[in-house]
C-alpha cells in the first residue's frame, strides 16, 4: 500500500509561510515547542477534505496575518485502486477570503470534489469534553464521522437544518402559518431527515461492530447506543410533524427529528456513562473510536488518521498498545508532540519533522 499523501505544502498557512513536508512514510512524527505550529500542519491536511477542518475555522482566519494574501494547502494523493497519483489542493484569494478554492490536478474544481480522495479521522485535545458536552456536540461528532464516510451527508444536515429553521420561524412567528408551505417545509425535512438519522444509526451500528471487536484493555471500549429524537422513515417522520403542530406551536420549537438525536456512550466493562468516568478513561474511549472509525471502509479511498497530542495523555502501557495498532493498520498517521520521548517505540519507523516557529526541518 503506498501512503496517502505525499509532497504537502503549506503556503501562507496560519504561522507558516512556506512549509514543505517531503517524503512523507505510513507514520508521520512532528514535533516541537507549544506554539511552534504542529496543529497547523494537521489543520492543513484536515482541510483536504471537505467541511472546515479540525479547528471548524472560518477561512477568513487561516492565512497568515501578515502576508495580505490568500493561503494554500496542496498534497500528492497516492490512490488505494491503482490509478494514477493526483495533485489536490485548497486555498483561498486575498481578494475573497472567505470563498474556497479547490483544484485538482491544476484543474479549478468544485469544493465537494474534495470528497473523492481522502477518508480523514481525528483526533485533537479540543475534543476532550466530547462527552461532558452538549446532545449537540455529539451529533457533530457523529456527523463529522458520518462525512469521511458519505461526502454527501454534510449537505443533507444544512438542508435539514435550513427546513427546522423555517419551520420553527413559521410556527412561533405567524399567527395562521400556510399548511401548503408548512406541508412542503416538512416534507423536506422528512426527506432530509431520515437520510441523516439513517447515516448515523448505520454509522454507530458499524462503529458498534468494529468496537466488539476490541478487547476491554488497554483501550476502554466504550459501548455506543443511538437514539433517534423521530421516526427514521422518511413518511413517519412527516406524519409525526404534521401531527405535532399544535404541540410545537406551544413549545416554540420543533420536539421530533433528528436534530434530537443522542449519541449515548457508556464505558463497556463497567457500563459506566462515559461521562462519569475519568479523564484518562475519556481519552481511551475517545482513542477507541476514533481507531475504529480509522478502519471503516478502509479500501475505498487513502484513510488518514491525525493524532494531535494523544501520547502526553496515555501511560507507556496504553502508549504502546496504541503504536502496535497503528503499525498494524493500513492508515497513515499523523503524530504530534512537545517532545520526542514518548515516541521513542515507534520513532524509528516514523518520517519526524521537528517544527520551529513555522518552518519543518527533517529529523529523520
Ligand atoms: N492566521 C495566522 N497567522 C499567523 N499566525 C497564526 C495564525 N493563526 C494562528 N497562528 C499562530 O500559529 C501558532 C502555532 O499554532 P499551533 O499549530 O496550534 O501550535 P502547536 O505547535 O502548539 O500545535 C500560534 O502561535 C498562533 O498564534
Ligand atoms: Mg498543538
């Protein structure tokens, strides 16, 4: 298997003004001082994918302060099915920050071409509170996941989204709202609506089944269960909003469909809720699924796997563990840490760039 990506540049990126990452292995090592923009690096690669990245960041914000132009970010992608290696890359113009720019083998392409290359996962100390956080937070999660997956699924969340807005708007705003509008606005909600609950309960089903294949150690698996908040059928969902008008003209709000979904999680071996179990449990269940979402659909498209600061949190048992699967595994990673030592298990078998204010001097 050749590995996903190659030849990454970084132009005008946050707080690098060139970088240029070059033969790039399965394992990829970056380390450095707080600050010194190893987070960029991942951010970048997170970018080759579609949706805003690791740092949900608005594109305004990611060229580097003082250069007054736009940024890029552009990778070799080395495909799993043979053909031929293809050049994709993302930025934007100083002149249009905000609008972003694809290209693909120096063609300009729509941004949902992004979706054809590369199955990214993460996982970043942001996501820490994952499971102390809000109902909504968790179907961000899972749709983020969900995306790697399905390109499409993004489109259908900001359809979805779009059709409640409108329809809580017509139910608290308007004394006698239009049925025909109303009619039309939950029939898009039904069609959008059930393809996301479907994705997601298929999602956590699989995630389900690539967990039970973990044991109980080091890795606390966690148990995941998925609540629907409405009928997963696209006609049960609409008879379940029309029948709900009244009741949801009094709360002000829509009370059934996806966007009361509920990630559940739980600690398998104690049936514990993630919530209530330690920090280092937390990051443990966090690394378990985030491996297990790693290795779905792996085959299809390149996987990449970016591990933003997971060693400083795992002892040298977990840490181990953690390095034998990820040799093991097809994906390319991508590592960061403040300091090497940690990674002395697996440093030999890893490219390692130590980063410095902005510029990667190979280490090894
Ligand atoms: N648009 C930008 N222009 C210039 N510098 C930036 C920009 N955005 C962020 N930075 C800087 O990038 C630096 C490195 O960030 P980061 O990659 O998160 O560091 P770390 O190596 O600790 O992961 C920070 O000091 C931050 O101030
Ligand atoms: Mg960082």
């Amino acid at each position: 298997m050749p590995v996903a990506i190659d030849r990454l540049t970084l132009t005008q990126f946050r707080n690098h003004a060139a970088t240029r990452l070059d033969g790039t292995g399965k394992l990829n090592l970056l380390f450095g001082e707080n600050g010194a923009g190893k987070t960029n690096v991942l951010e970048a690669i997170s970018l080759l994918a579609p949706g805003r990245g690791l740092r949900r960041a608005a594109l305004a914000d990611i060229p580097r302060s003082t250069s007054g132009e736009g940024f890029g970010v552009s990778a070799m992608i080395n495909c799993a099915d043979g053909r031929e290696p293809v050049q994709i890359g993302t930025g934007s113009e100083a002149q249009r920050p905000g609008r972003r720019l694809v290209h693909v083998n120096g063609a300009a392409s729509p941004a949902n071409a992004l979706g054809e290359w590369l199955g990214l996962s993460w996982l970043t100390p942001a996501m820490d509170r994952l499971f102390m956080d809000s109902a909504g937070a968790r179907r961000r999660y899972l749709d983020r996941l969900a995306l790697a997956l399905d390109p499409g699924h993004a489109g259908q969340a900001a359809r979805y989204d779009n059709a409640l807005r409108e329809r809580n708007r017509l139910l608290s705003d308007e004394a006698e709202p239009d049925p025909d509008w109303l009619e039309a606005i939950e029939a898009q909600m039904a069609e959008c609506g059930s393809a996301l609950s479907r994705t997601r309960a298929a999602l956590v089903d699989a995630l389900g089944t690539a967990l039970d294949r973990l044991p109980d150690q080091p890795f606390a698996r966690p148990t995941l269960t998925y609540h629907a908040g409405g009928p997963l059928a696209r006609d049960e969902l609409a008879d379940a909003l029309r029948a709900s008008r009244r009741q949801d003209r009094a709360a002000r709000r829509t009370l059934t469909g996806p966007h009361r979904d509920e990630l559940e999680v739980r600690m398998a071996s104690k049936a514990m809720p993630a919530s209530e179990c330690s920090t280092g449990e937390q990051k443990a269940m966090l690394i378990a699924i985030t491996l297990a979402h790693a290795e779905l659909a792996a085959g299809e498209r390149p996987r990449i796997l970016l591990l933003d600061e997971v060693a400083a949190h795992l002892d040298p048992l977990r840490r181990e563990a953690l390095f034998e699967r990820l040799r093991a595994g097809t994906t390319q990673v991508w590592m960061t840490g403040t300091e090497r030592a940690p990674f002395a298990a697996i440093g030999n078998q890893a490219a390692t760039w130590k980063i410095t204010q902005g510029e990667a001097r190979r280490a090894s």
